[in-house]
C-alpha cells in the first residue's frame, strides 16, 4: 500500500473554515465514490444475491421471486468430482497459467523495450509509435487479424513454419486442440505489452538523470545501472502496473471470446469465457454468478497477498 | 467523524434503493398492455448476406404495413452472435422489443422463461388460425402440449448439395442416397487437395443438427419421453460417432473443417474445394458466392438405407425462424396484427423469395416461386422427413453441451487421435452430467 | 528531446542487444499489420486461399464495400463519442479523487483507495446482468434512458477505467514535490487553484498515459456493448463483426474496416506521444 506522505494534511491548513477543510477531499471522491457505487458495487451486491438464487431459465423473468437456492449453486461449482466443478477448476487452472505467463512476458517485454529506448537513437519516434499499434487497434481487429493468421488451411503461421521452414511436418491446428494455449497467449501477449510499454516509459521520465550520472561515474555498467537505479525506481509503478495486468488478464473476456466464440476449447478455457457460457449459454445465472463470487474472492485473496508482500519488501527496501 | 458516518450511511441506503429497485425486476407490467398503440419496436434476425440487405428487404415491406394500419414498426436486425443474449437481458429487465425473430430450435427453452406470448387457439384466429401453417414448422415452436410460444415465419431443411462438374470428373453418376454411397463418392473426390464433403467442425449448432439425424436414422434420441437427458445410449453413440468418422474413419472431410465455424464449408464447395455439401437450404448463400445454379445438384440427405421418410428415414431437422411477441409489450394489438401481416400469404412470399426459405404457411408454399427443383428438394423434405429438434425447455444446453462435445470430437480426429466408441461414450457422458439435474 | 543518460556512450554490447531485441519486436508487432494491410488490398477469393505473402491482385474493392456491408460511418462515431465522452469524465474524476488522496490525509482514505481497487477485480459477467437491470430501473423511474444509450454505455466505460486510473495518477501526484502547490497556495491560489495550475502540469505524462488507457478500455469492449447497445447506438468493437455473416467472412474488408477506424486512434496517439516524454521537463524540477 501506498506510504502515508508526511505533511499531507499541511496544505489546505491555509484556507479557514472547518466544514471546507474537512469536506473538501470527500466532495473531491464523491464523483468518484457515486460511479463506482453504481456501476460496480451495487450491481455486485445484486450479483452476489443472486448466487444465492436459483435462477435458471424458468425464474429470470421475474427473479425477485426465483426460490433461494442456499449455498447449492457454490457446492456445485466446488463439486471437483462431478463435472460441473471439475470443468470450472481446469479451466481455472488453465487462467492461472495463462495469466501468470501473460503478464510475466507483457511485462519483461514492455520493461525491455522501454529501457532500451530511453536513449534517443535515429528511428525512436517511429519505433515508439509503432509499437503502440497493437494497443490502439480495437480488439476485435486485432484478435480476428491473428485468427485469420492461425487458420489450419490457409493461415499464416501454417505457411511459414510448415511451408516455408519446414518445422513441423505437418500443419498444426491453432485454434482448436491444445495448441490453442500457445495462440491465446501470443494474441495476449502481442495485444498487451504495449500497456507496460506505456507505462514503464512514462514511469523511467520520473527518475532523476543525475542518478545514472552518478552511477556511471562510479563506474556502474548498463546492466547494473538497470537492477540498481531502474527498477527499484520503477518499483511503485511496477507494483501496481503487475498487479492490474494480472487482473485484467486473469478477467479478460474479449480476447478469448472473439478468438473463439462461446465454447473454447479445452485448453484454452478461461475462466471469464467459462463463466460467460454458464450463465448466458446454459441459462443459469444462479450458477454463473456463485463462480463470479468464487473468482472474486480469490482474485481479494491474491490482491491481498500481493500487496501485503509487496508493501513490506517496499519498506525494508527503503 | 460525523460526516463519515453520514456519508457511509447515505450510501448503503442508496444501494439499497438501487438494489431494492433492481430486485423488481421487470415484471411489473406482466400481462401486456395497448398503451401506445401506433408504434411497435421489431428484432429481426439476419437472414440476408449482410445486415444492411436485410433491412434493404424489410423496410419496404414495414412501410407497406405502416400505411395499411397506421402503426410504424422500429426495425432492429439483431446480428445472431447478440440475439440470445438481447433476448435473455429482454427477458429478465422486461425491456425489450414488442414482436422478435428466434430460431425455431430456441423455442421451448424461451417458453419456458414465459417471456412470450402463448399463441392460444384464440390468438391463432387473430392471424387467420393455426392450420394456415405447415405441420413439420409448428412442431418447432415450443413443448408439446403446450400452446405454442411463436409461429413459424421462414422455414429450412437440409439438403444435399454437389457439384456437378467434380461428380462428373470422378466418375458418380449421381448423388448419393445412402450413406455408403455417399463415403464411396467421397473417397473419390478426395485427391488432389479437394475433398469429399464439408463440415462446421467447431460450430456446436451444426454438430447438432447432423448428430440429431443420425440418432433418429438409428432409432435413438437424445432425450427420453419425458424430458430427461439421455446421451449416452447405443444409439445417440452410434451416430455421433458415424458423423465424426467422415472425418477420422472415412477420411472424406478435411481436417482443417475441424476448426470451421463461420460457414467456411459453404465457400469451400462453392469454389470447388469440396464436392458435396449438407446444408439448409444454401442456394442464395451459394450465388452470392459466385457458383452459378446449374453448376450444383441438390438431392435429400442420405439415409442409412431405402429412402426418406418419417421414423428411421429422417434426413432433416426442421430448420427455420419463428416470430414471437414479447408478452408485456404496450401494444398487444398492433403485435398480433403485425404477426398476421407477416403470415400473410403475400408477405411469406416475398420475405421467403428475398430469403432463398420455404414459407410455412401451405398457401404461400403453392406459389410458382417455390416450385424450382433445389425448393422441390427442399419443401419435400420439410413434408415428409424432417422432424424438428427435441422440444424441451434444456434444448439450448442441449446444443451447448453436446455440439462442443463433438466439437472436441473433431478435434482429437483432425489430430490424428483415434476417434472410438468408447472416446465418443466417454465425451457424451460428461456432456450429459453437464445438463441440469432437474 | 535527448536524455543524455549517460556521460560515456553505452558499450557496444548494449547497442547490439538492443538491435536485436527492437527489431525481433518490430517483427511480432508488424506482421499481424502487414497481414491487414496486404489482406485488405486482395479480392475475397484470393485472401480465403492459401496464404500468400505477396498479393497477386491489388483491388481497393473492399475500402468502398466496408461503407455499405455494415454502416460502419455509424459505429465509428458512436465509438468516437462514447470512447472519447467516458475518457474525459474518467480522467476529470481520477484527477480529483487522486488529488484528494495524495494531498490529503482523511478518515476513510485507505477504505477508499482500497475499494476502489478491489472494483478491478469484479469479473464483468457478475455485474453484466444486475447493472442492466439496475439501468433498465432508472429508466423506468426517471426516464433518463440509460440502457441501449451511449450515455448508458459511457456511464460503464468511465468507471471500468477510473479505478486504475485513480491508482496511477496518486502515484504521479505524490512525486510532484508539495513544495510547489505550497508555493502556489501562499501565492494565493485555492486548492483547486494548485490542483490545476501545478500539480496537474506537472503530472502531464501521467495524465495522458492514463487518459490513453480509459480510451482504449472504451474503445474495445465487447461484452457490454453487444448487450447494452442497439443498432443506432453500437459500437465498432460489436458492429466490426458484422463482416462476419451468415454467408462468408469478408476476412478483407474486416481487415479494411479495422485499418481505416485505427488510422484515426493511431494518429492521435502519435500526437500525444510528445505529452509522454514531456514529462522529462516536470521531472527535472526535483
């Protein structure tokens, strides 16, 4: 979590009148708290009502009147043994790999390249704009775009590494089968690398020059300029950067839904998509919304965790 | 302190209210009501090659209904990747259209959220009475015994569909009426880079539609009299498996159509990749594409021996699109009058020419225009052998749990792995522990 | 622009690495957009056979079908609006809120920064469905028509983007020195005086990184706009699938179409790139 900055409350000490001192910072969050309250934590508070419910096709129309269903809806989602709940823990396996090697390489790629480019060499400006690209096409576009490219009979991929290469000895299947891991997690990865990119490289603006400076005239080399001063400087971007890569990958529903449809394959079955087809394929939200409720404890558990961990490493650090 | 307080409690009762507020649901105005009486809200879906040319065929013909009764009809073409889910955030908010298109195989899964309009014996007289209509397409429009929740507006049946030209170079004097036949032809149209027939491997819909056939050709169902899932016997195996072998056994389907899913099969017959093709009725699909109609045959649907017909001789599901109202719209009246307008032997011809479909309604289907011999095939087979998809309310998980199964199927064939009766048990046993238990 | 980093030039090592490494990146980024380019200048039948590098046929056939196979003019505006409208409100509001927490110490902070937090982690799937019916209410009781809306829509993008948006913009505030909003309140600006006048200058890079993120959160969407918008009010990222009909996939103009709809976003990107190293300039203040 963030450290308190001292002398925070100093500022405003200026102005007089009591209610203006202490209202101000709340009528700064109002918008702020009335949107989220809106959009998400109502509407959440609603969701979690109805994972109680039973609430598949016959109740919908009229849920407020839908029977309670009590914890049922959860002990099939955790059931591992029947189907249902195997079904859901594989596919959270699956997220929890894809994730974690998701961000891991948006992130070690985005670092990379904005290390690397925070020289000015001829070509920078063309380069950087560029590399923005994959972050500016709608993701349809570009999720349909590498769709076309996996494609078995007439695919790109197909044609450099078995026609031309002559790497594999016969086409592969992208789209179905397991490989369709390693295709989600490229168009993942091409999609989102440029966003740590971004903010990388707005976070390296903010570390004083005179620090390298200092550090090359004791005769510190790039390497160690980097693990010395770069990214302990990064740390508090990176520390929130990681963490909302790994969330938003971890919920991300647009990549696997395009690539796809409804039903993924098996190897690529994300939890979002998993979900999606048991509430709006099968008609049962009930059951939709106690998965929902499980993913969001356990992405609470692992937000908790990390900020935990992260928050003490950041203080022994400084 | 004190404001906190304040400000924590103004907000829990704010999302109370919203909660509270939302808990209504839609449900208010259950019944349906004639409150505005001049305007209808209309969900079509798209039928046409592109969602512009549908409204192109509609239009004209709602400004036709809007001078003969005054009521101006809000047009919506509903891509298909969105109807369900409209029509499900419809269903639960109350907010939706008045008058909308489903699939016909969607019909009792939507009855039963009694979202739609029952068509009662009373209803139906509002449009001209319910023996207007074809039998096969009424069988597609909700759970037996029930009145039905829409009325049948385009009607489809599969056919098959070969080239010519490729049947000729290999030597098959026609097409084939058995499903040996059609494996023998196959295997001589697959060299050379092309291929005996198509399928939409990873599209779940399709799978189901051919799995169906195969099941009722071996006497089997997918479901018992009484609604409950049965996936697993002899002969729902037996089928599913037959279809999958055109592919893993016979060889006769490319592997590639493994991870097809957006009608690909349909341009790869019309360029000649494929020598055959089963598909509901493909004939405008195909023009549009560039195949000319004398360059393809159409016959029936082959069938496991002698020739088509009800009980084991089906080759078909009965495929097609229904209209619905939406049971609280604010005009209840204008609604039903916009159904018989539809209905109307004159609309049924134009929409189901526009379309390439066979009208539902006898008179319409008399018409000169549905007598070519790709609509003979057709309207013959919608006559006689084609039974429409299991009519109970867990039809949609049906398709879902099912079609991926032998879209998984397919995958393992187009993978090399062996396709065996044990594999296909195996896959529809943990489809079937997927259905609701009720 | 330059940062001379480093008194020395970098060792040859480091050039050579970062040769390599830019340019296998510029491959990854590239081809996909070279298949784009090259796939939106074939006819139809040749981009649905075997794949060719070079185009045999040149034809701008499909940058003159994509205006009439969907009104694709149409959905470009609505994402323009909705995109754009979500992105001001988001930064407007992060900018406040982020404000208030970096210079202020109050009760009910850290349940603030906490809460808000904890928002991205709400899988949209939960909420798709309650805050449809929650839009559909206030609708029926206000008659501020929120669902099938842009207003609706862009009401759900801004606060999609806010949470991230709060985060990354305390962060950028906290490293502006408060000597200088000090400086600027003794000079007799208000609270927000300072906010606007030097904190939010300073915290520029920031700024336009986080307001490129809530645009291309909004830009993208697929879930809740397939549901919550209709025909007059879609949006590209669910009208762009409208290439895709029940006939063929007209792989060429959804390659033509996402090309011309990007060139714009593209652009303005390039445009603000100046904003992001013009931080430089702030950070030197320290």
């Amino acid at each position: 979590m963030r450290k308190s900055s001292p002398g925070a409350a100093r500022g405003p000490r200026r102005r007089p009148g009591r209610i203006r001192r202490i209202g101000l910072p709340y009528l700064l969050l109002l918008p702020a708290l009335l949107l989220e309250l809106l959009v998400h934590l109502v509407p959440m508070v609603i969701g979690i009502v109805m994972s109680f419910k039973e609430l598949t096709q016959f109740y919908i129309r009229d849920w407020g009147t839908a029977p309670w269903a009590g914890f049922d809806n959860y002990s099939v989602s955790v059931d591992f043994d029947a189907p249902v709940g195997k079904a859901l823990l594989d596919s959270f396996l699956v997220t929890i790999a894809f994730t974690l090697l998701s961000v891991g390489l948006c992130w070690l790629i985005g670092t990379a390249a904005a290390v690397f480019m925070q020289d000015t060499f001829r070509g920078r400006g063309l380069l950087r704009a560029l590399f923005l690209v994959p972050y500016a096409l709608p993701v349809y576009a570009a999720v349909i775009t590498w769709v076309f490219m996996f494609q078995h009979d007439n695919g790109l991929v197909n044609h450099v590494l078995h026609d031309q290469l002559g790497i594999t000895d016969k086409p592969s299947f992208w789209l179905i089968g397991d490989n369709s891991f390693i295709a989600l997690l490229t168009v993942s990865v091409w999609k989102g690398w440029p966003f740590a990119f971004l903010i990388v490289m707005a976070g390296l603006q903010n570390i004083p020059r005179e620090l390298y400076e200092a550090a090359s005239l004791d005769g510190a080399g790039m390497l160690q300029q980097v693990r010395r001063i770069t990214l302990p400087s990064l740390r508090p971007v990176n520390q929130v950067l990681v963490l909302v890569l790994f969330l938003w990958t971890f919920n991300d529903f647009n990549t696997p839904y395009v690539m796809f449809g409804k039903t993924a394959p098996e190897a690529a079955d994300l939890i979002s998509v998993h979900i999606y087809q048991a509430s709006f394929v099968t008609w049962d939200f009930g059951t939709g919304s106690a998965m929902s409720v499980l993913l969001l404890l356990f992405l609470l558990a692992v937000t908790g965790v990390y900020l935990a961990l992260t928050s003490r490493g950041r203080r022994t650090a400084s | 302190m004190r404001s906190i307080r304040a400000a924590a409690t103004g907000a829990v009762i704010l999302s109370l209210a919203l909660a509270a507020s939302a808990c209504g649901g839609g449900s208010s105005t259950g019944g349906g009501s004639n409150d505005s009486p001049k305007e209808l809200t209309y969900w079509a879906s798209n039928q046409g090659a592109s969602i512009e040319i549908d409204k192109k065929v509609l239009q004209p013909e709602l400004d036709k209904f809007e001078k003969e009764t005054g009521i101006k009809v809000k047009l919506e073409v509903v891509p298909w990747s969105d109807l369900l889910n409209r029509i499900l955030t419809a269903t639960t908010s109350g907010q939706g259209p008045d008058v909308l298109n489903i699939g016909n195989t969607w019909s009792a899964s939507l009855q039963a959220t009694g979202a739609l309009l029952p068509w009662d014996a009373k209803n139906f007289d509002k449009i001209g009475g319910k023996d207007r209509f074809v039998d096969s397409a009424l069988g597609s429009t909700g759970v037996e015994g029930q009145d039905p929740a829409a009325v049948p507006l385009y009607s489809m049946a599969y056919a098959l569909y070969y080239n010519k030209q490729m049947f000729a170079d290999a030597g098959i004097d026609g097409p084939p009426a058995t499903w040996d036949e059609l494996i023998a032809a196959g295997k001589k149209l697959s060299k050379d880079g092309k291929w005996g027939i198509g399928a939409e491997g990873s599209n779940p819909s399709e799978n189901i539609h051919h799995a169906f056939v195969f099941a009722k050709q071996h006497g089997a169902d997918f479901f018992t009299a009484d609604g409950k899932a049965d996936f697993t016997g002899d002969g729902a195996v037996t089928a599913v498996k037959q279809y999958v072998d055109l592919m893993a056994k016979d060889k006769i389907i490319a592997p590639g159509n493994a991870e097809y899913a957006q009608n690909q099969s349909v341009s790869d017959f019309a360029k000649g990749r494929t020598g055959m093709l089963l598909w509901q009725s493909a004939s405008a699909n195909l023009k549009s594409q560039g195949m000319s109609e004398d360059a393809y045959g159409i016959a029936p649907v082959p069938v496991q021996s002698g020739t088509p017909g009800p009980g084991r001789q089906v080759n078909s599901m009965v495929a097609g699109i229904n209209l619905a109202v939406f049971k609280n719209t604010d005009n209840l009246d204008g609604a039903t009058e916009f159904v018989k307008f539809m209905t109307s032997d004159a609309e049924q011809k134009v929409l189901n020419t526009a379309y390439g479909s066979i009208p539902p309604v006898k008179a319409a289907q008399e018409d000169a225009a549905f007598n070519s011999p790709a609509n003979a095939v057709l309207k013959d087979t919608l006559a006689k052998s084609a039974v429409a998809l299991p009519q109970v309310s867990n039809e949609s998980q049906f398709e879902t749990a099912v079609g991926t199964a032998i879209k998984e199927l397919f995958a393992d064939a187009a993978g090399g792995r062996e396709v065996t009766t044990d594999s296909v048990k195996a896959a529809l046993t943990k489809a079937q522990q997927q259905m609701p238990k009720k | 622009m330059s940062l001379p980093r480093s008194p020395m030039a970098p060792p040859r090592s480091f050039l050579w690495s970062r040769r390599v490494f830019l340019t296998l990146l510029t491959g990854f980024v590239l081809v996909p957009v070279y298949v784009m380019i090259s796939s939106s200048l074939k006819p139809l039948a040749d981009v649905t056979g075997t794949f060719r590098w070079l185009p045999t046929e040149l034809t701008i056939r499909p940058y003159i079908d994509i205006w009439s196979t969907v009104p694709l003019g149409r959905y470009f505006v609505n994402s323009l609006i909705v995109a754009g409208a979500a992105t001001v409100c988001s930064v407007v509001i992060a900018v406040f809120s982020a404000y208030a927490v970096s210079r202020y110490d109050f009760r009910g902070k850290r349940v603030f920064t906490v809460t808000v937090l904890s928002t991205q982690m709400f899988p949209g799937i939960l909420f798709l469905l309650p805050l449809f019916l929650i839009y559909v209410n206030i609708g029926n009781a206000t008659g501020i028509a929120l669902f099938g809306s842009r207003g609706g829509l862009i009401l759900t993008y801004l606060t999609f983007s806010l949470p991230f948006s709060i985060w990354m913009l305390i962060g950028y505030f906290d490293s502006v020195p408060r000597d200088l909003d000090e400086a600027a309140m003794v000079d007799g600006c208000g609270p927000l005086g300072a906010l606007f006048r030097v904190v939010v200058p300073a915290a520029v890079p920031g700024i336009v990184a986080v307001a490129v993120y809530a645009f291309m959160t909004a830009w993208g969407e697929v879930l809740f706009a397939s549901v919550m918008t209709n025909d007059t009010t879609r949006t590209l990222a669910v009208g762009l699938q409208g290439y895709s009909t029940l006939n063929d996939v007209y792989w060429n103009q959804i390659m033509a179409a996402s090309l011309v709809v990007s060139v714009p976003v593209v652009a303005g990107f390039l445009l603000l790139q100046r904003y992001l190293v013009a931080g430089l300039t702030a950070g030197a203040v320290k």
